[in-house]
C-alpha cells in the first residue's frame, strides 16, 4: 500500500467541503495542495513547480495536440501539463502508470481538478500501453501519427528501453518534444548518453544491448536529436536538479 500517497489524498478530499467547493475544477488549487503536502509533510516524487514551469513554458511554445507521460504517480505532471494544453478539443493529455494504486489516485486529483475531459490514465507497462495506443489511433487516424510532446519519469532504468520503444513505433518524429525529469538526482546518466549521441552510437547501442523492455523493438539509430540538460534549483530547499529536453530534428536516410 502507498502510504504516503494515500495520505495526500485523504489529506485533500478530507478538507471542509466548502474548501473543495472553491478549490474544484481549478488545477493550480490543488497543486497547491500537493505542493504544501509535499514540502510539509512528506516529500513525493512530483516534478514540482520549478521544473514544471520550464516544461509548462516549453508546452505553450510548442502547442502540443497530444502529449503522453511514463510514469503519472499521483497526477501532479497530469494535472500541470494537461492544463496547459491547448484550449482545443483535439488536445489530449495520456498518463501511462504501471501502479493500479497510484492510477487511482491520479484519477480522483485529476477529477478534482477538473481535468477528466481531457486526461486520460492508462494502466499497464509502458511498452505493452504504446502499442495499444498505435494500433488504437491508426485505426482513428487511418494512417500514421506521432506524438507531439513526451514526458518521461518513471524508472531510470527504463529510461533508454522504452524510448527505443517509442523510435520503434514511430511515435517520435521532427518537432516532436521530449523531456525528461530526474536528470541530476536520482539521475539518469544511461539515457543522456544515448539521447545525446550521434546516431552512430546509439545504432551500435541497438544492434549489441537487447531493449529489456520488448526485445522486438531495437530503436531506430536514424534519427537527429538535439538535446540539452538543464540545472534548476529549488530556491527553498536549494537541491540542484535537471531536466533533459530534445528535439527530434530529423529523419536520416539509411
């Protein structure tokens, strides 16, 4: 059982109703609440409002359509990234989250935030859920589609497999955006090495170590990134994180 994170939301939903009266359906609201639970009384492991602001800044620049997560915890990233989308019909937010407990967590902030138009949580290992996603949305769509936006914070060690999962789909393609948390601390050495190696190496990386997370899908070495780690530090506890944000560019031939 996830203590903690059961603890944050019996600490919201147990506020006076008239307190949830005026904080329902805004998004700001309660991550405020889970902001002050997390500084307060225990810490989560939530992108929080520092790098979340430069994620939030890069979302209204980039206008994504649709936009997906690995690793949706207790639905901070959901709630502060789906409600940055753009005010469009088509603009969908997707959550995908191994734990069955913290999904439902996510689900009850994400209603109180007035957020379950236009985010949905999807339940179940990343890889197996991406090829759900394409065989649902070719099937929509007709044809090929990617996503336009990625968020990645789930297991570090996964980092690198399912992105090679989402290459192999041809869920990334140019313009798309891809960001992810945890760059410094706990860290995430294996994946900025791939994301910022020339495709050279990371076709050497995919032809000699077996992807754990499906061994079907190698990755596709052909394509041009541009990527940077970004410091941010949290003015109130001082910790130093960073944030990896990557552009594809282009498709090479071969």
């Amino acid at each position: 059982m996830p203590e903690k994170e059961q603890k944050v939301l019996q600490h919201i939903l147990s506020l006076p109703e008239d307190r949830l009266k005026q904080i329902r359906g805004k998004p700001q609201e309660v991550l405020k609440l889970i902001d002050d639970f997390s500084e307060n009384v225990e810490s989560l492991m939530n992108i929080g409002p520092y790098k979340g602001k430069l994620i939030v800044d890069k979302i209204k620049e980039k206008k994504p359509k649709i936009m997906v997560e690995l690793g949706g915890y207790v639905g901070y990233s959901a709630i502060l990234f789906g409600s940055s989308l753009p005010d469009d019909p088509s603009s969908h937010y997707y959550s995908l989250e191994l734990n069955e407990e913290f999904a439902n967590i996510s689900r009850q902030l994400i209603d109180l935030a007035g957020l379950s138009h236009r985010v949905s949580i999807i339940v179940g290992k990343a890889s197996s859920s991406l090829v759900e996603m394409v065989d649902h949305f070719e099937e929509g769509n007709k044809g090929y589609f990617s996503f336009d936006f990625i968020f990645i914070d789930h297991w570090k060690d996964m980092y690198v497999p399912d992105l090679r999962v989402l290459e192999s789909l041809t869920l990334i393609s140019p313009g798309t955006i891809i960001v992810a948390d945890n760059i410094y601390y706990p860290g995430a050495p294996d994946y900025v090495k791939y994301i910022q190696g020339s495709p050279e190496e990371r076709r050497d990386h995919n032809y000699t170590v077996t992807n754990v997370a499906a061994p079907e899908f190698q990755g596709r070495w052909n394509i041009l990134y541009k990527s940077e780690t970004i410091p941010v530090k949290n003015p109130k506890s001082g910790t130093e994180d960073a944030i990896e944000v990557t552009e594809c560019v282009e498709y090479l031939n071969g």
